[in-house]
C-alpha cells in the first residue's frame, strides 16, 4: 500500500477551497480512496463554506476562493462557443 498526494477542489455556496489530500494507492477493490481523516476534513471544509465561515475554511484548506457568475452573449458567445445565459 502506498500513498500519494493530490488536490481537491471543494464548492459550497458562492466559495470553492482547494484542498490537499492523500489517496492511498491499495491492490484490488476501491483504490485510490480517501483517507478516513482527509474524507473529514473535506467535509469539514463544505460545511465552512455552506455556512459562510471563511475564517474557519481557511485554517482547513489551503487557498479559498470566491466564484463569479460571468455572463457571455452576443458575438462573443458566437465565437467561443459558448451557451448564452445568465449564472
């Protein structure tokens, strides 16, 4: 059994946090899984986020960020590709 290290971005509300975690790489079954402690902690970092708690989330996870809705219509849209509509 071993173990590496990777990122995970977590969502809550108007917020994500970038979180560190470990995968634990095992033969057969589920692997890579979380470990038990960092499955918590990303949970920890939600209901920081949900809530609003930014100070807590930040002592959590390692970068908190704030996410902003953009609204793309008319030509631009056209050229990039995108769907027109309102976040």
């Amino acid at each position: 059994m071993s173990t590496r290290s990777t990122s995970r971005l977590v969502r809550g509300g108007e917020f994500a946090a970038e979180v560190d975690v470990e995968l634990v790489e095992a033969d057969g079954g589920w692997a890579p899984y979380l470990r038990l402690e960092d499955a918590c902690k990303l949970d920890d970092v939600r209901d920081a986020l949900r809530a609003g708690d930014i100070a807590r989330a930040s002592k959590i996870a390692d970068r908190v960020y704030r996410l902003t809705p953009l609204h793309v219509s008319g030509e631009a849209a056209k050229r990039s590709g995108t769907i027109d509509r309102t976040v």
